[in-house]
C-alpha cells in the first residue's frame, strides 16, 4: 500500500515538473528567457511616455509586416523570439522633464547567460527641440529581429537644455548598455550608433570626440567610448536645419541657432558653427561611418552628407555614403536605410573577424 502511494505521489511530481517545462518555453532557451523577463520586472519603474498614434508611425514604416524583395524586412511584432522593454530609464530623471531618459529595447530572446549580441543604438532626430523614441520603436524590433540588441532613446532638449547636454545623454546611453553586458546581453565591444537628422549630429559628435570638448567637469572621463561605427540618415554637419543655413549667413536671424549658441554661452556665430561640426572632431582614428541621404530633402541639403564624406576619406576613415531617390527629410525610406544599416555594421564586424 506504501509502495503504491508513493509510486501516485512521484507521477504527480513528474507531471508537476512537465507543465512548469512547458510553462517555462519547454527547453533550456525558455527557462532562461522567462528568468530573463522576470529580472526585467524587477526594475525600478519609471514613468509612462507618450506614444506617437500607429497612424503617424505608419507613415514612416509602411505596412510593416510585408516582406519586401529579398530576406530584409521591417518586423512591428514582438513574437516570443525577441525580449522587448518599454519605458525604461538610462540615468536619473530629471524632475522637470520625467520622459527624457527613457529607452525602448529589443533582444534576441538569449538561450544562455552568456549570451550577448552586437547593440545599436538609435538617436531620433527633432531639431534639438523635441524628440520622440516610438518613431522608431519598429526599427528597434527590427534590427533585433536581425541578430541586433538595439534601443531608441530620448534625450533632454531645448528651450531648457543645450547642446552639450544631449552629447552627454547619447554617451550616457552608451554607457549605460555597456556597463551592463550580462544584465542586457549586449556585446561592450559592438556597439553601434545611428542617428536621424539633428540625432544624426548628435551621434557623430558623440562618437568622434568621444564627449571632449562637450562634458561638464563632473562628465569628463567617465564614458566608455568605444563606438564601433556609426550611421546617420539626413544629418546637418552645421547649422543646416530648417532655415537651411549653409554658413553663417542668416545665423542672426535664426531663433534655433541663437538659443543653441545661448545655452552654450557662446557668442561668435563661427564658434558655434565649429562646435556642432563633426568635421571639427575628426580623426584617422574615428569609427566607419554609413551617410544616408535623401535626394530630395529640403531641410538638409545632400552636400551636407557629401562634405562629412570628403572629410573622412581626407582622413582615410572608412566610409559609405548612399543617396535615395526622391525620398525627402520627413519621407524615410526605412526599410532600405536599415537594411543599408545591417549590411554596413555586419561587414564591420566581418572585418575584425567578429
């Protein structure tokens, strides 16, 4: 009788063990996954961002789960493969402005601890004025759906906070995944930036000084910089934004070029102009560096993007530029310029035999 009771009670064990496999993702990679998960609850919550209307988005992205020519393809879907957070924080916030830091991610679902993919980066655009991360929140779960830990950020901005502070952000973003390669899976030595319009700026000034010349005492020396490369769609390399200002020509008669200049306390229109250049900070040793450029953008001319391209081959920095045909500064050929995205940085790796 014993025996029999036992023998019910180790079936209903092993019936017991069976429905928590199952629960768990039926295997080692769904175990780890849930736990994965569960860690991510645990963060501390931050405050809910407003999110840009699907109609709004749709007009950037397309029908996003339409397979285009070949095997690329935007992906809006967070399936079971891929771990997804919304809404968190890459620093403290700011009191005043509760939704500056705040960061979308996606991963390939990791299988083991050890796990770790190459990270990019995205740095919206909005003129240093406003900027919004759901614009990019499908090409987040893309590029993860391609091999990428990848994450948007927002950033502090104008009228209440200067140049410098956004370059201070982006490294802190980057330091923040960095830092953290077990916890987030990413890989410390892949990490790529890109940027959209002024976020293209930004991520360039980010990644060729490496904050020098842009951090507060307290800033300085505190980032890890190794950005393995970056690229930019539509960036202004001066202060070519919305008044399509080519020089200094017009600059007293620009309200963004003044309150930029005011919040850095500089005066000298030249100075300024120098100080937002990422020619400025370029070296031989500067990352690869992917241009993207609509042939019909009417806020950021292409010599723009043709000038950053002279100035790297000049200093012998491996670079790419691309133009797309009649696409516009609002117009984005998305699919295209992640799929020119994904070849650039998979090459890049290539090439280090990574």
């Amino acid at each position: 009788m014993k025996q029999r009771i036992l023998y019910f009670v180790l079936v209903l064990l092993l019936l017991l063990l069976v429905l928590m496999f199952a629960l768990a993702g039926c295997g080692p990679a769904g175990r780890y996954e849930s736990n994965f998960a569960d860690r991510v609850a645990r963060l501390i919550p931050v405050p809910k961002a407003e999110t840009t209307p699907p109609d709004v988005r749709d007009d950037i992205f397309g029908d996003s789960n339409v397979v285009s020519e070949g095997a690329f393809r935007i992906v809006s879907e967070v399936t079971p493969d891929i771990v997804f957070l919304e809404n968190q924080s890459y620093r403290e916030t700011v009191e005043t402005e509760p939704l500056a830091h705040l960061f979308d991610f996606a991963v390939p679902a990791p299988a083991a601890a050890e796990d770790v993919f190459p990270l990019i980066l995205f740095v919206p655009g909005g003129s240093w004025t406003e900027v919004d991360k759901t614009f990019f929140r499908d090409a987040v779960v893309t590029m993860a759906n391609h091999g990428f830990a990848a994450a948007v950020i927002n950033t502090r901005t104008l009228p209440d906070y200067g140049y410098s502070t956004q370059i201070e952000d982006v490294l802190d973003a980057v330091n923040f995944f960095a830092s953290q390669p077990e916890f987030y899976h990413v890989d410390p030595q892949n990490v790529f930036l890109v940027g959209f319009s002024s976020g293209g700026n930004l991520a360039l000034n980010a990644a060729y000084s490496a904050g020098a010349g842009f951090a507060s005492e307290e800033k300085a020396g505190t980032w890890q910089t190794g950005i393995r490369a970056v690229g930019t769609y539509a960036a202004p390399i001066s202060a070519n934004v919305r008044d399509n200002i080519a020089g200094l020509a017009g600059l007293g008669d620009n309200t963004l070029a003044q309150a930029l200049m005011e919040k850095e306390g500089i005066s000298d229109p030249e100075t300024f102009l120098n100080k937002i250049d990422p020619i400025t900070y370029l070296t031989p040793a500067a990352p690869p560096t992917l241009i993207l450029q609509g042939s019909a953008d009417e806020v950021v001319d292409l010599s723009q993007g043709e000038a950053l391209y002279a100035a790297l081959i000049d200093e012998n920095v491996p670079t790419e530029i691309i133009t797309y045909a009649r696409a516009t500064h609002e117009d984005i050929p998305m699919e295209k310029v992640l799929k020119d995205i994904n070849r650039f940085f998979k090459e890049k790796m290539e090439q280090e035999g990574n």
